[in-house]
C-alpha cells in the first residue's frame, strides 16, 4: 500500500515539512498504527524515478530499523547505517548525493539508547585498551564525545550517545557540500535519539 505522501515528500519541499513527515510515521508506528506495510506492490508503485524526501543515518543495530520505526514506504528515505552512525567519506559523499542531486531537505542523524558502538568506544578509554581491525576506527571516531563527558562520569554512556549524536550533526552542517545549502536554509541537518522500548524518536539540540 502505498499510504498518502505528506507536505514532506511534495517537490521542492522544506525542511520543516520533511520533518513534520518523518516524526509522523514515528507516531504511526508508536502508536501501533502503521500504513506501511513493506509489499511488493510498494515496491512496484515506487520502481520509477525516486524522489526521497528524507535522509536518515543511524546505527547498524538490529533493533532500530530505520523504515520501520519512521514508518516509511518504498522511495520514501535514504537510509545510511553504521556502527554507531560514525561518518565517513563513503557516507558523507552518499549524502551529498542525496541531498545535492536528489534535492532532499533533510537529514537525519538518529541515535539510540544502550549503543553498543558508543559502549565499545567507554570500555577502550577505561581499559586503555583499543581494538584491533577497523573497530578501531568506529572506536577512535566516538572517543571525543566520550572523553567530552568524562570517561568516570557514571552516565558517561547515556550522555556520550547524546554528544556524539550532536558531534556528528555538527560536522555534517560543516561538509564542504552541505553547509551552503544549510546556511540558505534549504537544508537542515537534524539529530534525533531512539528510545528502544518506546519505539519513540525525540529531537536532540545538538548545541
Ligand atoms: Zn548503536
């Protein structure tokens, strides 16, 4: 089913439309009352040009979808994960592409409570001990939020998830593509945070 576009998906649309579309599938989905439902028909009716109003990136968590809990159709978002929604070029040119050739008004970061990559980030810097492989990166991205709040503060991980959430927003505001259209206020770089048992998405000043 194809469920009705809102304000957020017509041509040309704000940024604030965009948002107030996206916070209301969250709605339908907190509320147990989605319109969409993921079939092929969906998947049919959006096969032609693709006009997403959104961009959201988040974490690769398996209990955070990020369709889902937006409830959102086929062509409806651009979607970008990884552990613990840490940025790199791949990711920054993929949403200058969404945003400079797709013409989409938003963007997203969501973040979420109990995130592992954020809690592997507080254990590297309590043990000293940072690991091997390309974690070391995700790692090593997070840490400034972390020691931002301080390694020994007891709600270092709670408060860390919400700094880096504000850290990332503040640095994709910044990219080189993005901070004309943000400056003109065509378009607006937005964080967010999951709850994981409410299934609730609030809004995060990222100061
Ligand atoms: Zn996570």
């Amino acid at each position: 089913m194809g469920g009705t576009p809102g304000q957020g998906r017509q041509a040309g649309g704000t940024p604030r439309a965009a948002l107030a579309d996206l916070l209301a599938g969250n709605r339908r989905f907190v509320s147990g009352q989605p319109i969409h439902g993921h079939d092929v028909t969906a998947a049919a009716a959006a096969s032609g040009d693709q006009q997403p109003y959104a961009v959201v990136l988040g974490c690769i968590d398996s209990r955070v979808p990020l369709e889902a809990i937006f409830d959102q159709t086929f062509g409806a978002i651009c979607v970008i994960r990884t552990g613990g929604h840490v940025l790199d070029r791949a990711v920054c040119g993929s949403i200058e592409y969404v945003v400079g050739q797709l013409g989409v008004p938003l963007v997203m970061v969501l973040g979420h409570e109990r995130c592992g990559a954020v809690g592997a980030a507080v254990d590297a810097l309590r043990t000293g001990e940072r690991p091997g492989g390309s974690l070391a990166y995700l790692v090593d991205e997070i840490a400034p939020a972390v020691t931002g709040i301080g390694v020994d503060d007891p709600a270092v991980h709670p408060l860390a998830i919400r700094r880096h959430v504000g850290r990332t927003v503040r640095t994709l505001r910044d990219d080189d593509l993005l901070a004309g259209p943000v400056a003109a206020g065509r378009v607006a770089v937005t964080g967010g945070l999951y709850d994981l048992a409410t299934g609730e998405v609030a809004l995060l000043d990222p100061g």
